[in-house]
C-alpha cells in the first residue's frame, strides 16, 4: 500500500513540474511577442521619448449631487502641459482606495500647452472615494 501511495505521488508531482513548465514556456513565448515602440509601449524596455518635459499635474472641483447622494466629481484640470504636445490624446484617471479606477476622462491637449478643463460623463463619480488623480499623454 505504501508503495502504491509512493509512486502515486512521484506521478503527481512530475505532473506539476511539467504543467508549470509548460504554462512558464507559454507565458514567456506571448511576451515576446509583444511590441516595444516610440509612441506606444507593450512590454519589454526601451527608452521612450516624451513630448512633455514638465510634469502634467490633474486636480478636481466636486459638485453636490442627491442622486449620489452627496458631492460628484464635477471637473478636472490639467495644468502643465506641453506646447510639443499639443493635438495629442491626453487621459485623466481618477483612482480611489488601492488604486481602483474610478472614471477615466479623456480629451486633446491644446495646441498652445498649458492648461486644459475635462468634464467627466453622465456617470458620477463620487469625490468620497477619489483618492488620486493620474494623467497621461499618448501618441
């Protein structure tokens, strides 16, 4: 009987051995096939040119709202934006407790730099839970 149980658990674990090599040698072949680029980056490292050379910073005004009921996001400002980034998608993400995302409003920055106004969607987020707020500037 003990022998029995013996090679039962040796099968076992070559079992797993093979299986985590397997899923480790599938995982490394679909990240190499990811791309690495000057406007977008997958995965991988390279050094990745940025048309901003100040750091865009977002803020948030907060609105009263019963159907949240209490106060909603109501805008975000983006402030220090690039003139050499100027027609490109821009993002602000608004995050709430271990970085949750709770709305992402997106928007172009103008052509001139400096400053831009987003105005979140239909859905409201409450400002309870807004704990930062993350930008990013792409293509």
């Amino acid at each position: 009987m003990t022998t029995m149980i013996k090679t039962l658990a040796k099968r076992r674990t070559l079992f797993a051995v093979v299986l985590a090599l397997t899923i480790f040698g599938a995982v490394y072949g679909f990240a190499a096939t990811l791309s690495v680029g000057a406007n977008t980056l997958s995965a991988g490292n390279a050094s990745v040119a940025s048309c901003a050379t100040s750091t865009p910073t977002g803020t948030y005004t907060v609105a009263y709202d019963p159907t949240v009921p209490g106060y909603k996001v109501a805008t975000v400002t983006v402030t220090n934006l690039d003139a050499t980034c100027g027609n490109k998608a821009i993002s602000a993400t608004l995050t709430g407790a271990a970085g949750v995302n709770l709305g992402t409003i997106a928007g172009t920055v103008p052509v001139a730099g400096g400053t831009l106004l987003l105005t979140p969607g239909a859905t409201a987020i409450p400002a309870a839970s807004v704990t930062g707020v993350s930008v990013a500037i792409n293509g």
